[in-house]
C-alpha cells in the first residue's frame, strides 16, 4: 500500500523493485501522475506485467499531524471509493483488496490511466492561483494571504470546471479507442468526497464554490505565500507549482495532445505559470515541447506518441 505524492514514485519503486514478486497486488493512493508509467519504466515491462497495479481515490484518512513522528488527528475515515487497474481485469481484485482494508462502497472506474486524469489537485490549486496571480508581476506585494478555500471565488470555480471539461472530454477520446476511460467532472468528485459521515455535516451543496467554502477538510489553509516587506509575495517553489503543474496539468496536456484533444484552459495556465517558475513546458506554438518536458510526467517524457503507448 503506497499513499505517495507524484514525485515520490521513482523512488519508492526503486526500493521496492528487489521485493516485488509476480502475482503481488500494488495499491497507490491516490494515483495520479501517471503512476503505472513511472512503475512500468523503473520495474521493466516483465515484471510489471506480472503485478497487480490499482489506484485509489480517495485517500482513505484525511489526517493533520498533532505530534510530528508520533500522532495524528483523523479528521475523516471515508466510505466510498473509486479504483482504476491496470490490467481492467484485475478490477474484482482491486475491489475485493480494498473491502477488506478500508470497508465501505468501492467502484471500478475502468483502466489506471483514468486516475492520472481524476480532476484533483492539479484541476484546483493552478485554476485558483491563476485567478489571483494572472497579473502579477515580480517584485509585486500582496496585501494579504486569503484562505484559499473558504474565500474561494467563481473566476476560480469557473476556470476549475472549464479544466475538467477538457479532461472529460480527453477521457471520451480515450473510450473512442477502447480503452476503458471513466473521468468523473470536478462537481462529481467533490460531492464524492463529501464528508457526509462527518458528526454535524449537512448534505453535501449542489455548486461547486460551496463545496469548497464550506467543506470542513477544506479549512484553515492560506495560500502558498510568503510574507514580505509590506505584505506577501507568491511562493514559485510550492508544490501547488512544481508538483501540480509539471506533474499534473502537462500530464493532461501531453495526453491530450496524443488524443488530438484541444485544451485551451490548460494551456493558459501553464503558460502562465512556466514564466514564473522560470521552465519551459510549452513552446511558441503550444505544443508540449519545451526544453523542461522531461522533468515532467507528461507521456511525451517517456517517449510516448500513440493512444496504444499510453497503456
């Protein structure tokens, strides 16, 4: 079982490669980045093909540490779950694996890639920054650092849905080709992680922006920002950049690409944020062929060009 953040897939599989034996089940939580293909280049084509990969979403605890190394407050135990497999035949598997670690409802949500393409971190935190960031200019000072969700905005909303839009139609691409390809929209996702086990909450709203302001997971985090003479100044090496753009919205955008999927909102954003990060992703023509693509997980990385590549 590897709850692991996208960058930390190398690694770990480079440690677990002398350990892992044909027939063993992997559970990765919660899976995107494109983990099987991270798996796939560090263990080698054989000996992946004789695991069983699946991911996981949601991550089964929302946790905050109250004693580093020591203890942890559950904030939410959930009781639904999603599972992406790769092979799709090993689904009955991943289900059965999952009842019995965690209980509750579990779903197949079809072959692995879907999770790389789940409108999670990298469908919010780039779409809310941009809505506060889009004129921003170094040297520039914030007055304040908002909570970024509980003061969430509709710019922002509107830029997360147009982003899954993209996604969702990525995903009818993928189906178009036979891959089994279930891409959930962001409203569908945060209403499936609802807390609704929670002690005192209510249903879950019916719009996104109240979600996000009103959901209890969601409270008390600022803004990746630094305090600086006079006020604030953004934080360019948070992992809401170099984790979710690199790893997360070049990732949808290389798979689009491949599918001949246009993604306009994806596209701006990354633009946007390369400059700042001082990368190049995406060249003068939008296409995904900076000189930084290979510190990405986008599938141009690995050398991937046809929809058959990308299983």
């Amino acid at each position: 079982v590897l709850p692991l953040p996208s960058f930390a897939y190398e690694r770990v599989f480079q440690s677990l490669k002398p350990h892992l034996q044909p027939g063993m089940v992997v559970l990765v939580s919660p899976g995107q980045g494109g983990v099987h293909w991270v798996a796939k280049q560090v263990l080698g084509k054989k000996l992946y093909d004789s695991l069983v990969f699946f991911a996981l979403s949601p991550m089964p605890f929302n946790c905050r540490v109250t004693e580093f190394g020591k203890h942890v407050s559950v904030q939410a135990f959930k009781t639904d779950y999603w599972v992406f497999t790769s092979p799709t035949s090993a689904a009955p598997t991943a289900i059965s694996v999952t009842k019995q670690l965690y209980g509750g409802n579990v779903t197949d949500r079809g072959h692995i890639i879907s999770a790389a393409l789940l409108p999670l971190n990298a469908n919010i935190h780039p779409q809310r920054l941009y809505s506060m960031l889009k004129d921003y200019k170094a040297g520039d000072i914030l007055e304040t650092n908002p909570l970024f969700y509980e003061e969430m905005t509709l710019e922002a909303t509107d830029l997360m849905e147009k982003t899954s839009e993209e996604l969702g139609r990525i995903g009818g691409a993928l189906r178009k080709h036979g891959i089994p390809c279930d891409i959930p929209t962001i409203l569908e996702a945060e209403t499936f992680t609802w807390p609704h086990n929670m002690k005192g909450i209510g249903e879950c709203p019916k719009d996104l922006i109240s979600i996000f302001k009103q959901n209890p997971n969601y409270k008390g985090f600022k803004c990746p920002f630094k305090s600086a003479e006079g006020g604030w100044k953004p934080d360019f090496s948070n992992r809401y950049f170099t984790e979710d753009i690199p790893l997360g919205l070049c990732l949808f955008k290389g798979i689009g690409e491949i599918c001949n999927v246009s993604t306009p909102t994806i596209d701006k954003i990354i633009s946007w944020a390369q400059v700042h990060m001082q990368k190049s992703y995406l060249g003068d023509d939008q296409k995904l062929d900076g000189e930084d693509v290979n510190q990405t997980y986008a599938p141009q990385r690995f050398g991937f060009t046809s929809v058959n590549d990308l299983m």
